[in-house]
DNA sequence: CCCTGATTCGC
DNA sequence: GCGAATCAGG
C-alpha cells in the first residue's frame, strides 16, 4: 500500500482527532501500527500525548537520566571535556509555534464541560486579547490554538459523488462551521456536521457538548459518548 | 501480558 | 520515504 493523498488526508484527519495510531492503521487498512505512526511524524504532525512522554521532571538535581541505552547512536562521542561547547546555532532563534496546517485544534478535554444532557450552556469564551493577525486569546489556560492557518492546497475538485452534494464535505469546513465528522472517513456519505459553530470551538452547541466532557468523579461516569468516525469499527 | 507513542535504521 | 524492530511508559 502507499500513501495516497487521501490516505494521507484520512490519516492526519484521523491523527489530530485523536484516534490512536491502533484504529487508524485499522480504518486505513494495509498498513501497520508502526507504518501510520512512522508517517504521521514524517508528516511532521506529532505532538499528541503520548503515554511514555508523561515525564517531565523540572529538575533532578543528581540524577541525570542520561542514556540509559546508549546502544546505537551513529556517532557517538563521549564529552572527553567537562562542559560542551555549544556550536552555538545562528542567533535568530525565531520560536513561532510549530504549528504546521493542522485545520482541525485537536480538542484537549480541557476546556469548560457542558454537561452532555444540558449542552443548553454555551461556554462563553473570555476573550483575554487580540494579537496580531487578529487571533483572539481565550478561554481557561488560552490553550486554544490560533486560527487553522489556511491549507496550502488549492485543489478545487467536484463533488466526489452526488450522495453528499448537499453534505458538509472537508472543502466546505472553516473557522465558522462545525467539523465534527459523521459517519466514517472515506466512505460515500462521509460528511462533517455543518452547523454554526459555537464561538471559540471547533464545534457546533451539541457537539461541544459530546468533545468537552466534565470529569464526574469514579462511580459517577456516565459511558463516554461515540467518538468521531464511530470509533473502533465493528465488524 | 496488554496497550500506547517514539525512535532508530536498514531498505 | 517507508516501516519493522525496538524502546519505554502505563
């Protein structure tokens, strides 16, 4: 198999939408586990929460971690001096976030919860401030990520089918309409929600209801809503 | 053991 | 560029 554009396209909508690299090899089919993680850091889109990455110590004062398996790095050169000279990289060091066109912000369960069964609520996003290109600083923790930077392709193609002629297609999505996905990417009917969003979020009302979910202490769980694309397939 | 993502490296 | 093998944490 190889990683045609609607492969690929299937793969970072599903990556960003936090499916695991598990279900996506899955849906796409042909392809391992190994293989869509291997191509979604090519694609350069990593960056999710990983669950070997939980570490991060601020410090440790005496107990470097090292390198523990120090077995194959090409060329490796033990420091024979006490410190290491940088080479010192060039000057400008420009830090903008390293946000490649990733259209959807990938929802962290972090932002106020509408209760599923009440979504009446609608999480009024505090806007904190302006900056420039006139993105909007917002919400709990001003997580949100910036406006989806506009994709780089300008294909224009016709409608695959007449099925969802009338259907929310991936072409149709932008800042303003709900990108939840319905039913499963790439089959026929595949469509995205369409309504209005709700200000400050990826989705409409409802929707933000099913993405933001209150954390219910242990016992008071209500069962997780179906994810996007239906979860794992059942078969 | 199972799962997860990250990384390496021969192809 | 690709992905199996491997690593490492939960």
């Amino acid at each position: 198999m190889s990683w045609t554009e609607e492969r690929i396209e299937k793969l970072t909508k599903m990556w960003e939408g936090g499916a695991t690299a598990s279900q996506i090899a899955e849906e796409l089919g042909g392809v391992s586990r190994n293989a869509v993680i291997g191509k979604a850091h090519r694609l350069g889109l990593k960056a999710r929460p990983s669950p070997v990455k939980a570490n991060d110590k601020g410090d440790t004062p005496a107990a470097a971690p090292a390198a523990p398996k120090a077995a194959k790095p090409t060329a490796p050169p033990p420091e024979p001096k006490a410190a290491a000279p940088r080479p010192a990289p060039a000057p400008v060091a420009p830090a903008p976030a390293p946000r490649a066109a990733t259209p959807a912000p990938a929802p962290e369960p972090k932002a106020p919860a509408a209760s599923a069964d009440a979504p009446a609520a609608a999480p009024q996003p505090r806007i904190v401030s302006v900056g420039p290109g006139g993105f909007l600083r917002q919400g709990p923790g001003d997580q949100q990520a910036p406006i989806p930077p506009a994709p780089p392709r300008r294909l224009v193609p016709a409608r695959p089918s007449p099925e969802i002629a009338d259907k929310t297609s991936l072409l149709d999505l932008n800042d303003r309409i709900c990108r939840w996905p319905m039913g499963h990417p790439g089959e026929p009917d595949f469509h995205f929600c369409g309504e209005k969003v709700n200000p400050g979020f990826p989705y409409c009302v409802e929707h933000c209801g099913r993405a933001y979910q209150a954390q219910l202490p242990r016992g008071h769980r209500r069962p997780p809503p179906p994810m996007p694309f239906g979860g794992p397939r059942v078969r």
